[in-house]
C-alpha cells in the first residue's frame, strides 16, 4: 500500500556497505528497498559505504551509489539504518547526524542498537527479510538465471546447497566434527539425487567477483574425461570421495537465489539463508545452537526439527528436511508481519520527510548535474557487467560447443567400453559353465560305471536287508 510520496528533492541515502561482497545482504537489501519504494513512491535511495563498488563485485546490484569517506561527505536528508553496521556503519551514521542528516531504521541488525522490536534478529523483532524472495523474484527469472549458472559456472543439475562457512568452524579452521558433517551431507545427497540414480553432488555457495576463472574450464573439461573414460555408473557411483566440495561462485543477488531454489537441498548457517530456502519451497535444513538467527528463524515458522546443533541430527530430521516442498504453511502470515514493519518504517520515513522540508534544505546543495552523474556511472556499471556477462557466457558456450564434436563419439566410446567389460565378463562366465559341465559330466559317467559294475550289482541285496533292519528309528 502507498502511503504519500516522498517531498521532491529529498535526499535519501541507504546504509549498503555489507552488501558490496555479500550476495545475500545485497539480497536482502535490494527486497527491502523495493518494499519501501511501493509504500513511498519517489523514494530512491543512494546506496553509501566507504567505498566506490565497481561492477565486478558480488553484491554489485546497479543503483547510484556515493562513498562516506573522509574527503567527500554526501548530502543527505536522510540516513537509513538497514542490514548489518558493519563495517563503520555507526560511525558513518554519527558523521551523517553533524552533517544535518536523520536517522531512519528500517529491518537493522541488533548491533546498530536500535530498538529490538524494529531490528532483524529476536524472534518477537523483524522476521528475515529473505521470505520476500517468493514475492519480488519470479520464478521464470530464477529458472533463466539457473540455466546461466549451468553454462557458465558448471553447476550441476542435481546438487545439494550448502552455505559459505557451514563447513567451517567458528574460527575459520575445519569443522571438529567435520567427518560427521560429511557422512550427513553424503545421505542428503543420496537422497536428493534419488531422481538421477546416483548421489547428487555437494556444492558450496562462495560469493566471488566477476571475472574470468579458469577452473571452470577444468572443472568441465574433468566431467567430460569422467564420461569419456566411463568410470561411475549409476549403480555403483558414491559421490567423490577424497575430493574437495565443489564451489559455486556467486557473483550475483539473483543468482543466489536462483541457485537456492533449484537445489535438491539446502544446508543454511544463517537465518536468512534459511529464510530464503523456506521461501522458496526447497527442503531445507540450518546448522545452529540455541539463540542463533537460524534459531530465531525457526521459532517464527515453528518447526523447530529445521534446526540441528549437530550432523547427527541432520540425519536423524532425514525425512522432515525433504518433507519441506513447496510453498510453506505459514508463508502469509509471516509476510503480513513483515508488511506491518515496513508499513511502520515508511510511517517513519515519511515523518522524517516533513521535518525536513521544514528545515533549511540540504538537498538543494546538490547540483542536478551530479545526480545525473550518479545515474549515469550506475548505467555504465550496468552495461560494464552485461557485457561481461556477455562475453563469459559466449566463452563457455563456446568451449561447450567444441566439447560437443567429441561428445557423441565419448559417449560412445563409454558405451563400447562398458559393453567390452560385460562382453569379456560373460565370455569368462560361459567358460566356467562349460568347465563345470565337463566336470559334472565325469563325474556322473564314474557313478555309472561304478553302479553297472558286479560287485556293485552283488551287494545290492545285501544294502537292501541292512536298511530294513538297522532304520534309524523316526
């Protein structure tokens, strides 16, 4: 619902910093604008950070963008507090304040120290804002994103998701129960690729730059010499055991969640990832203590068995992880809760906007040839990133459509290899046969020869007569 535009000229700016190399906080960041833009039509806010992004970066999503440093200080109206604080965020809100600027809160963190019923994180604050994913992203985009990652990254059809830091522990180093974990994901990907006939594959979602990578190539050409060389057969195929977990570098929002709803899986570490995979209808499970914001997350769904301290319960919740398809009950009820906060923020929002109207404006100071810039430098980082997009994907369509003179003859070079194993194998079993027959055969004619012999025939009556008298009693 719209509740009044924004006073022409204001000047909005939007806390964006974490989201320069975190996909998932630039996903939750760019939800939480679009709901704000329906409720305040003219908001458009300019994303601030310490830093200048370039197109190249992960969490890189178009809009016009200004840098808090210490030489160039924005002209704001309006400060909004979103997301995570760090890094510098309070210290740039504090610099913003001097300036004349006011504070809006709009889903933060708990550590900006706002009030904790209009802060993302306790279960009686602000649920995720991820859940939106199902409203704000179709799924026919999501679909054409997916192939893309297919082409480009080598992500495989049938895979098990597993977040950044899942497989770590708190310090960075190898989880301590990092066996236990394995065997867990090893049943999620057995079961996730029951539709195959073999074990899905495990893959990490690292967010990345845009850029060229050569191991996708190597990554490709190492799946084609497998099917070359005819080595894994549905039956037998255990995964890839002794080999590092496959990554899938995410250098884009939408492919974030493009990558979540087309999983066989998802293993979360955070409550937003979590809610996303909630969302979107993809079975799901989140490794987290008590008080964790997967936690959280799992006492506004009420399911409770979402949640595993351990591996060992990943495999115990086996059936209920897949058990989560589909649209989730209770998916309206948390989005109208969401909706009342964002009603609430763009209440907020607007009453900012009438005091500062009142007051001498700073907005005026901002020459129009300087907004222009700032669309005009977001406009060119757009065009910057298709091109390379452009330019990644004709490449792997390339290397894939050289790969496809000699796929034909591979594949039946896998099949002729396979059918001179069995041809050899039933050659070896039918001379086995005929050597057991030969055997039998002898043996059967020395039984009748030693039946057909006299004494054999002489003692006949005698085994008769012994058997009469000497039965063994029933």
């Amino acid at each position: 619902m719209g509740f009044g535009d924004l006073p022409p000229g204001l000047r909005v700016g939007w806390w964006a910093e974490p989201e320069l190399v975190s996909p998932l906080d630039a996903l939750c960041g760019s939800l939480l604008r679009a709901e704000l833009a329906c409720r305040c039509p003219g908001l458009r806010p300019v994303l601030i950070g310490g830093r200048v992004p370039s197109a190249t970066m992960a969490g890189f999503g178009g809009d016009p963008w200004s840098a808090v440093g210490v030489q160039a200080l924005p002209s704001l109206d309006v400060m909004v507090l979103s997301g995570s604080a760090e890094p510098g965020g309070p210290k740039a809100a504090e610099r913003l304040s001097g300036a004349g600027a006011s504070a809006v809160a709009v889903a933060p963190r708990l550590e900006w120290g706002q009030d904790e019923r209009l802060s993302v994180g306790a279960p009686f604050g602000v649920p995720e804002p991820t859940l939106l994913a199902a409203r704000h992203l179709p799924r026919a985009l999501l679909d054409a994103r997916l192939a893309y990652l297919r082409v480009v990254e080598g992500l495989p059809r049938w895979y098990v998701l597993v977040e950044e830091g899942v497989l770590e522990g708190p310090d960075g180093a190898p989880a301590e129960d990092q066996e236990d974990l394995a065997l867990a994901l090893a049943q999620l990907a057995r079961r996730a690729g029951a539709g195959e006939g073999r074990p899905a594959e495990v893959v990490v979602a690292m967010p990345g730059p845009l850029g060229d990578d050569p191991t996708v190539e190597q990554l490709l050409a190492q799946r084609r010499s497998e099917v070359e060389e005819g080595r894994f057969q549905p039956e037998d195929w255990q995964g890839n055991p002794g080999r590092p977990q496959a990554v899938l570098r995410v250098t884009n929002p939408v492919d974030l969640a493009a990558a979540v709803a087309g999983a066989g899986a998802v293993v979360a570490r955070t409550g937003s990832f979590m809610a996303m995979a909630w969302a979107l209808g993809t079975p799901h499970v989140a490794l987290g203590q008590e008080g964790s914001s997967p936690s959280d997350f799992a006492a506004w769904t009420g399911d409770a068995s979402a949640l595993a301290t351990s591996a060992s319960e990943v495999v115990a919740t086996m059936d209920s992880i897949f058990a989560r398809r589909g649209e989730p009950p209770g998916l309206r009820r948390l989005e109208a809760t969401l909706d009342q906060s964002m009603d609430e923020a763009a209440e907020r929002l607007l009453a900012v906007a009438e005091l500062a109207v009142g007051a001498p404006s700073r907005a005026a100071e901002v020459a129009l040839e300087e907004r222009v810039r700032e669309l005009e430098t977001a406009n060119e980082a757009l065009r910057s990133r298709l091109a390379d997009e452009r330019l990644r994907f004709g490449e792997r369509a390339a290397l894939l459509e050289k790969a496809a003179d000699t796929s034909v003859e591979s594949a039946i070079k896998a099949v002729h290899g396979q059918d001179v194993v069995i041809r050899r194998r039933l050659e070896e079993t039918e001379r086995e046969m005929r050597r057991l027959q030969e055997e039998t055969a002898v043996q059967q004619a020395e039984l009748r020869a030693i039946h057909a012999s006299f004494a054999m025939r002489a003692l006949t009556p005698a085994r008769e007569l012994y058997g009469r008298f000497f039965r063994p009693a029933p």
